[in-house]
C-alpha cells in the first residue's frame, strides 16, 4: 500500500480506501458479513481511510465501521457526512441546531467522542456562499466533537469556493476515467492551498469495472436502476451522469488499454493515482474478493504515457460532450 498526506490533517491516508455506501444501502442486498469480511480485508491490505456517511443505509454503514474498529487495534480514520438526512433537502437547513443533530447521531453510530473527518455531503451551491455554517463546523472543532471538516460537492465550482474557507481540510469530489474536469483547474488549486482530495466514484458506478453489459440487471433498491436520469438525487452520481450505452461503449474500447496481468477495476484506480494532487481513491467492496482487487492497484506501476493519451482520446470522443461543462 502507498500512502499521502491528507491536506493539513497531519494524517497519511492509503492512497486506494474504502468507501462504504454499497455496504449501507442502494446497490442491491448485501450481507453484513461479507461487508464486514470486506472491510477487515481492506484493513489488512494497508488501508487506513474509510469514508461512509450518516445516510448510507440509515446508519447501517457507520455501525458497521464502529464494529471494525473494535475488532482491530491499527489506526484507521473515519470520515463521514452530515446533511442529506434534511427532507427537504434545503440550504436553510445547514444550520447549527441541524448539524450538531446530525454529529450527535453520528458519534453515537460510530461509538466515538469525535469524528475524524466531517464532511458537508453534497449541499445545495448556495451552502457554499453561507460562512456561518462554515462557522458551526470551526465551533464543533472547537467542542471537541470533530477533529477536522471537509465538503463533498458535485460541482467543481462548489469546490472551488469551498476551498476558500481556510478550515476547509478536504474535497471529496467525483472523478475518474469519465469524469475529468477536475484536474483542470481544481486540482492546482487545492495543491496550492494543501487541501486533500478524495476521489469518489472512482469506477462510475461499476461501469468501468468492465463487468457490466447490456444484459446487467439491477436490483429495484439499487440506485442503478431507480436513479439514472436523477430522480433520487443529481444523476451524476449514477454511472457518472454517463449514459449506459454510451459508457458500455467507452469501457470496450479502454479494455484494449488494460496491461496483462490487471483487472479493469485496478487500472482504472490506477488511472486516478496518476494525479499527485489525488490523496486517495474511495472505490466501494461488497465482499472481501473486490476488496482484495481495489486495495493491490496501490502497488501497481504507474500507467505508460501512451496510455494515458489514449484514454483522454476516449474521453473526448464519447464522454466530454456529456458531462464536462455540467458538473
């Protein structure tokens, strides 16, 4: 495992990690104990940083963590998010009274005194433009009930602003084969300022897995199937905001560009520790195997150049018209 530093945390964080919705909820059934299996073998892979959040199964996901805390003895920093248990989902509601609600209920979830890493998840723009929830966040630092704040964002304009606020630690932002725009501009200023980034949905939502094909189907609590055109939440967050078809398509044409030996998962994490500015990728495990799978790419040799330009190639020619100028 390799590892970098996490903004001005102090921390080293293992540069793959373990994102943690699947094994709270909207990605079909999963078991606990294969969520359980998968996490323990993450931990025993090198890796130190999960990020899960408050909603991710109603809390399934945090517990779940809180009890692998307490069957290991290594470090491992937790990092989870706060404000999408609002309904309706409104900036108004990034208020003191709602946030210090949400880390309470989250302490308790991850049986702590204070959470490691607290982050925004995914508020309305106009969050990003009120300083006095950035406020409540310095006070809950200040209490001792958090340690350090970041964003999660789904714009690279929210993250942009975001990193304005000198607490800022951390922005989590979506990025990977499909998704490039934020290396363009975020990712020299967030070096700039040594805030870290995390690299969420970093296989499109199993789409650059390679695994699956016209024929996939999915179960009806997956958001794969209910959330494609955004009618849960922003769509970007489903396959990347890329549609199926075309995706399928691009995936063909990578799988040409994948080095014996690798699985397609591995090279397209790899792809995303090619950026130094990256702290870590967050790809999800439901089982012990794909945890094994995401953990190794850590170690694998850095991606011929020619490689690199073949995917931007594929970027341009079936994604960037897509996604690009809309997130």
């Amino acid at each position: 495992m390799q590892y970098r530093e996490l903004g001005r945390t102090g921390w080293k964080v293992s540069s793959i990690s373990f994102g943690a919705w699947a094994i709270g909820g909207s990605w079909g059934s999963v078991e606990d104990k294969d969520s359980l299996a998968a996490l323990h073998r993450s931990i025993d892979l090198g890796v130190n940083f999960i990020d899960t959040a408050d909603v991710y199964g109603d809390g399934r996901s945090e517990r779940l963590v809180a009890q692998l805390r307490k069957e290991r003895s290594e470090t491992i920093y937790v990092a989870t998010k706060a404000g999408r248990r609002l309904d309706p989902h409104l900036a108004s509601g990034y208020n003191r009274a709602n946030l210090t609600a949400f880390v309470e209920r989250s302490l308790k979830n991850l049986n702590t005194e204070a959470i490691d890493l607290l982050q925004l998840h995914c508020p309305p723009t106009e969050v990003f433009y009120m300083p006095e929830t950035f406020d409540v966040l310095d006070d809950l630092v200040q209490a001792g009930k958090l340690r350090h704040y970041g964003v999660s964002v789904e714009k690279v304009e929210e993250a942009l602003k975001a990193i304005e606020y000198p607490n800022v630690q951390t922005v989590q932002i979506i990025f990977n084969i499909f998704r490039q725009r934020p290396a363009e501009l975020f990712f020299a200023e967030a070096a700039r300022r040594q805030v870290g980034i995390l690299a969420r949905v970093p296989l499109a939502s199993g789409m650059l897995t390679g695994k699956l094909t016209a024929k996939s189907n999915f179960e009806a609590d997956d958001h794969r199937a209910f959330n494609r055109h955004g009618e849960a939440f922003d769509r970007g967050e489903t396959f990347s905001g890329v549609d199926y078809e075309t995706g399928l398509k691009a995936v063909d044409e990578l799988r040409a560009l994948v080095p014996k030996g690798w699985s397609m998962p591995q090279f397209a994490l790899r792809w995303i520790l090619m950026f130094d500015a990256v702290t870590c990728a967050i790809p999800g495990a439901k089982n012990h195997t794909q945890a094994e799978d995401n953990a190794q790419s850590a170690d694998l040799p850095a991606l011929p150049a020619a490689h690199m330009e073949q995917i931007g190639a594929i970027y341009n020619t079936h994604i960037r018209s897509l996604v690009h100028n809309y997130w």
